[in-house]
C-alpha cells in the first residue's frame, strides 16, 4: 500500500483535494465517530468513477457515504479512502418520474415532487437520509417505503463497472435492498409518481412533519431510529418496559422522548453509542426473549486498546 503522501499527491494529481486524517464527527449526524485516512466529495459519476478506479488499483479500501445520517463510525475511524456523495446532489422531473442523484437528500427529493405536482414522496418529507443512504436501506417512514416508488437505480460496483438494476431486480425488502448484497455504490435513483393535488401532497407533508417533530428527539444529535422493528413488537414500548428509557452511558442516552432513539446528549463518543445498544440488546433478549437488530449502519475501526 502506499504512504499517506504518496496517496495524498496521487489523489492530487488526478484533480481531488482529499482531506486527511479528518475527523468524520464534523459530518455524522450523531456528532461522533474517528477519522477518515482520506475524504473526498466527488462532485460527479465521473469523478467517483475515478474515486473507485484510483482506489482500486492502488489497493486502498473505499468507503461511500451519503448524509451519514442513519450511521455511526466507531471512534477508531475509516481506514483508507472515504467519499462523501452529498456534492452529488441533482435532481430532475421527467414526466410524472423524478430522477435523483445519490447524495440528494430525500427531504428535498420529496419537496421537489410537490412543487412538480406529483404524488408518492411525501412520506420521505422528514427524513434526513441521501438518495443513495435511503436506497441501500429501502428507507422508510409513516406508511410508506422507497420501495413503494422506487423503478430503478443505477449502480457502480467495486471495480467502476456501472449497472442499473429495475423492478424485482432492486431486491428490496424491509430494510433491505441489492446494494447491502453487492456492496454496490448508488450513482441515481428513479421515482415513479403520480399526478397529485398540490395542497393535499402539502398537507400530507406538514402532517407527516408535524408527527415527528412531536414524537423524536430532533433537538439533539442522534443515528435516527436505531434498531429494525422486531415481528410482533415495536422497539420503543420494548425498551421502556425493559427500565431503559433515560439510561445513560457516557454522553449517550436513550431518549426520553422516544426510546428508540439514542442521543447526545452531552460530546458522547461512538463507544458511549455502541455500549448503550449492546446494553439494550443485551437487556431486552434477556426480559423478553427479543432480539433487536440495529436498523444503525455501525463501520469504522475500534480505537486502539479496545477489544473487538
């Protein structure tokens, strides 16, 4: 592998003015998390592709962010070379569909729609994640799921080969699509909407904003909802029942506004974050017979001196 210089002067030389040894808590949503060896923010297809070419051939690992809201980076970093796509962020109306690069967020995706006319989106109007963080996850909330609008995406795999997967080839499920099967990168997604009335797509987005500013936590930093849904049970009910509401570790709790979220709640660090879910799982498995799965996508290295 090369040095840090080395690399450093290659990623220069190809046009990118990577950030090293930065640390990735300026850009997560929890406010925590290590460094990353090197961040770039590709502003195109183009430039990723050459992101992953690069990386490829020089045998550095390649880390793909989104709006790192759904995610937390242990407090050891990312080792290699990391991209954040949220440069990456146009978005156009074709007809009744939409067509969002990967590090749009869907927030806007969702406004974009309304302004257009079109139907389907408004359950995405609160939700923080990218395009491409709310594809790999099949992101969804308040009755509705990318999976309901999504038609198609386009992809690049490791190598830099671009693909495009469509219908029952996106392989979604709950949670779940073909981009957690591949280790895919999103490039583009494509909605496909309906014509709509203005005013009730607008109301059907303040109401759906107005539920979660009165039932999450939005005043503090946190991952968002940290664990799936558990067949049979919901995670917050599980949690308060388990004595868990308010239990704090570090400056790390479970909300009091909604126990199925974790914040920070005072400069908490992804240890506290990750000691608190295994306590979670840990407790609830044991008074309940339970297991929650964290919806959280949890990367990076452990700190050094800590066990794995």
């Amino acid at each position: 592998m090369l040095t840090q210089v080395d690399f450093t002067m290659e990623l220069k030389n190809a046009g990118f003015t990577p950030l090293v040894d930065e640390p990735l808590s300026k850009y997560t949503f929890t406010k925590t998390g290590g460094r990353a060896d090197w961040l770039v923010f590709p502003h195109s297809h183009e430039e990723t592709i050459r992101l992953v070419a690069i990386a490829e051939e020089e045998n550095i690992p390649l880390t793909v962010l989104g709006n790192a809201s759904n995610l937390i980076v242990r407090d050891g970093g990312i080792r290699g070379l990391v991209l954040i796509l949220t440069k990456m962020n146009q978005i156009k109306v074709v007809g009744t569909d939409i067509v969002a690069e990967a590090g749009a967020r869907i927030i806007d995706v969702a406004e974009t729609a309304w302004q257009a006319g079109l139907t389907g989106l408004e359950f995405a109007a609160g939700i923080p994640g990218s395009i491409g963080g709310a594809v790999f996850m099949n992101a969804g909330a308040y009755g509705g799921q990318v999976a309901d609008v999504a038609s198609a995406f386009t992809y690049l795999d490791r190598s830099g080969a671009q693909h495009q997967a469509v219908g029952r080839g996106m392989h979604f499920a709950y949670r779940h699509s073909l981009i957690q099967e591949n280790d895919g990168i999103v490039l583009t997604a494509t909605f496909h909407l309906a014509k709509g009335n203005k005013t009730q797509i607008r109301a059907k987005m303040d109401d759906v904003n107005g539920q979660r500013a009165a039932k999450q936590p939005l005043e503090y930093p946190s991952c968002g909802s940290v664990f799936k849904r558990p067949t049979g049970h919901y995670t917050g009910p599980l949690i308060i029942k388990a004595g868990l509401q308010g239990k704090q570790i570090g400056g790390a709790q479970v909300s009091m506004k909604h126990a199925g979220f974790i914040v920070n709640i005072d400069h908490a660090t992804a240890s506290d974050y990750l000691e608190l879910i295994h306590l979670i799982q840990h407790t609830v498995w044991g008074k309940f017979g339970v297991r929650l799965e964290t919806e959280v996508r949890i990367i990076g290295e452990e700190p050094v001196g800590e066990l794995v």
